[in-house]
C-alpha cells in the first residue's frame, strides 16, 4: 500500500487511533535509527531533590530576595 492510498484511511480513523499510528510510527523509526537511549530492564540513577537540605536552603533564600 502506497502513501496515497494510506492518507484517506488515515483520515478516517479516530482521534484516539490516529494516537496510536503515531507512537507506531515513532517507534519505528527509533527502532530503525537505533535512537533508543534507555534500555528496557535495565536500572538508572536520577536525582530528586528528597532530603536535599542545600536545595532547599538555596530556593528559601532566592525567594526570600525575590519578595523583598
């Protein structure tokens, strides 16, 4: 099925389906281009701001100069 034929269908679909078309089609090209950065299992590391006392003192201060 070429493009030309497959647009008027795609017209027709819901909005919800036309969703799931572009997450297909995104993973796709991922897929192909090889862009996936995060692996499927596999544990990473992310900072949170929990029990950060710096951070928390850094934002008091900024918005203690902010109000002034």
């Amino acid at each position: 099925m070429s493009v030309t034929e497959l647009l008027p269908s795609l017209k027709t679909l819901s909005r919800t389906d036309k969703l799931k078309v572009m997450q297909f089609l995104a993973q796709e090209l991922e897929v192909e281009e090889e862009l996936s950065l995060l692996q499927s299992g596999k544990t990473y590391q992310i900072w949170s701001p929990l029990n950060s006392h710096k951070a928390v003192q850094t934002l008091a201060t900024l918005l203690e100069e902010k109000g002034k």
